[in-house]
C-alpha cells in the first residue's frame, strides 16, 4: 500500500497556512518560528489537531501572532508567493530564529516542498521539518535543503494504525544521516508494548536521537494521560533510548490552537 498522492511535476502546490508563533514541539521548542503549513495529508490519524489541514482544498491563509488572519490566498500557490508571504513576515518580527515546514504531510507535495525549500534558501535561516515519518520514498529530494527532521512515530493506541511500523523504520533509514528528532503522541491507552516496538526501532536506525513522549492535548486543553502512567512509559522507552523527555505542546498551554 502507498500513501503518495502523486505529485504535479510543477513548482506549485497546497499550502494552509503561513505563520508565525512559539515552537510547542521538540528540540526548538520556546522559539520563535515561522511555519508553513502544507496542504493535505493522507494517513487519517485518530487523533489528529490539525484536520483543516488534511485537506487540500482550502485557501491559504495568511496569519500573524495571536493568528490574525491577514490575507487568503486561492490554492494552488508557486513558491515564489511563499518566499514573498515569508518576507514579509520576517520583516515584520525580529525574534523569528527558524522555519519549521508543518503539515498536514509535507513529503505528499515532494517536488514542491523541494521548490519552496529553495526559494526560502535566501533567508538563511535553520529549516525543521515536522513530517508523520512514513513518506521514506520522497524524502530524498529534500534533505539536502533540511537543517533537523522531526518524524511521528504513529503509535496504534493514539493514531488508529497498525499497518506503519516498518515504514516508519525504512523512514528513519532514509534519514540516518540527518540530525532527527523523534515525536510520540501518547494518551492513557498506550501501552508499553508499543513503546518498546518503537524504541527497538529508534536504535536501531538513528544514532540515539531524542525521544519525545508527547502527551495528547483534548479539545478541551487537558492533558489525556495520567502522570504515573507516562512516567512508565519514560521508564520503557529508556531502556532502549538514551534521550528520552516528556514534553505537553506548549504552544497549547500559551492558548494557541
Ligand atoms: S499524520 Fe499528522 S496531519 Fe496527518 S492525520 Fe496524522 S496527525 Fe493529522
């Protein structure tokens, strides 16, 4: 089974957002970045906070601190519109310090997320990645364009799939040689077992890339898992990861969405 939605072949594409906000997830986490928000994705998660996103068929929206929609923009977009949104809004801030490329799933637009990543080249500013860890297949067209890879590691309790184990391991295959960064979204349900599978799968592939439990955030703001129960799975995923951390998006906890 393939996940690819084929790609145009040409330098335009879907984007859902540009913006700018607190980083909530990983390693950049408390800094200031701009994102961009591709368009689309295809695994369907069960637990997903970002559904508009998903889909393609929205226009791109403009957005400013406190997410203040300034402009739309009709879908599909060039890179070049990218790179000019993109100044704009680095010439309106001074503390943006990186890009973090969001999704949605980058890697379903490859061709095109290769042409933004070059027109954004300009701004010499570090690029993250954030991607579900399972579009292997693509990520070569990019990752000489790419400074950190943070990749999900979909775990069956909070995303509703069993069926991606080994593409994320031929993922993290793919991305040996780049500096990444691991994501698990982790709610009461998860259980050890699965921890375990994914840790085994981290060393095996990565040279002991941080690990980070990210406990699953409601609709309603709360933390969906107790802290006895992630302090167990911290102690599993240790056995196997030198860098494990527990992080909340703390983006959620400063009232964004
Ligand atoms: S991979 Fe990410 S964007 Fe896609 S459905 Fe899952 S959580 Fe949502």
């Amino acid at each position: 089974m393939t996940y690819s939605i084929p790609d145009e072949g040409l330098a335009v594409g879907h984007i859902a957002e540009l913006f700018d906000g607190i980083q909530g997830e990983g390693v950049f986490a408390g800094y200031h970045h701009a994102f961009i928000r591709f368009a689309g994705c295809s695994l369907g998660c069960r637990y997903c906070d970002t559904e508009y996103a998903q889909v393609r068929d929205r226009p791109l929206l403009i957005l400013r601190s406190g997410r203040t929609v300034v402009k739309q923009i009709a879908n599909p977009v060039d890179d070049t519109i990218i790179a000019r949104e993109l100044e704009s809004l680095l010439d309106t801030t001074t503390s943006i310090n990186a890009i973090s490329i969001t999704g949605g799933e980058p890697l379903e637009q490859p061709r095109f997320l290769r042409a933004v990543l070059k027109s954004i080249e300009t701004f010499e500013l570090p690029v993250l990645l954030e991607t579900n860890g399972v579009e292997f297949e693509n990520l070569d067209q990019v990752l000489d364009l790419i400074d950190l890879i943070s990749a999900d590691i979909k775990l069956p309790s909070t995303s509703g799939r069993d069926d991606l184990w080994e593409r994320h391991e031929a993922f993290l295959n793919a991305a040996r040689y780049k500096q990444v960064a691991i994501k698990m979204a982790v709610d009461e349900s998860t259980q050890p077992e699965e921890i375990e599978r994914a840790a085994r799968i981290i060393r095996a592939t990565t040279d002991e890339a941080p690990v980070f439990l990210q406990p699953v955030t409601d609709a309603a703001g709360a933390i969906t898992i107790s802290y006895r129960h992630i302090m167990d799975l911290c102690d599993v995923c240790a056995v196997f990861n030198s860098d494990v951390r527990v992080m909340p998006q703390i983006h959620k906890i400063l009232g964004s969405p």
